[in-house]
C-alpha cells in the first residue's frame, strides 16, 4: 500500500510525521500542497476519509484566514474555496492510507495507519 502524504516541508510536524513514514519502511507519496494544489473534489475526499468537518482542516492561525475573515464565514463551499485560493490554510500534514487518513498532529498519530 502507497501512503501518501500532503506535505509542507517547512513544517516541523509535516517533517516528522514524513520520517516516521520513511522509518517504518513504507512507500511514500509526498504531495507538496502549496505547489500541487489539491481542488475541490480532493479536499472533499481527504475530508471524508477524516470523518471530519470542512473547518476541522482548515488552518485558523494563518494571517490569511484572519485577512479573509473566514471566522464569520458558515458555508462549506465558500471554506472550500479559500483552500484551494490560499492552500497554506489547508491543516497539515493528512497522511492517507487506502481508506483511511489523519491528519499528522501530532506526527506519532501516523502509527494508527501502519496498524
């Protein structure tokens, strides 16, 4: 099975959870979301396999959420979108693995998928 990971090199959570998948022995797909921007339809998907809400994986301590005002804002579509516009507020890093996924915080919440 291919674990594949969204991924934000600069993020010290995104790095560790990365290298707890290269230690385990396991291919590994990074994507590098702020460069491969995933649509709609994806972060649909990634949010399903969560089992989790569209504001669970959005990023409220970036400037840019604060900047848009994206507290106020109630409609999934309209959060959606703002990810795909501003990718650095999508919540990092999701880690999915066939059917499953979580997201990497903190980084040793990836060993519930090697399971």
């Amino acid at each position: 099975m291919i674990f594949t990971i969204y991924h934000n090199p600069r993020c010290s959570k995104s790095r560790n959870t990365l290298k707890i998948l290269e230690e385990s022995g396991v291919d590994v797909m990074e994507v590098r979301y702020l460069e491969s921007v995933p649509d709609k339809a994806t972060l649909k998907h990634l949010i399903h396999l969560l089992g989790v809400n569209v504001r669970d994986i959005v990023r409220n301590s970036e400037a840019i959420y604060k900047e848009l005002s994206l507290d106020q804002v109630r409609d999934d579509e309209t959060l959606l979108d703002a990810m795909v516009s501003h990718p650095i507020l999508i919540e990092r890093p999701i880690v999915v693995a066939g059917s499953r996924a979580i997201i990497g915080r903190p980084p040793e919440k990836v060993l519930d998928l090697l399971d």
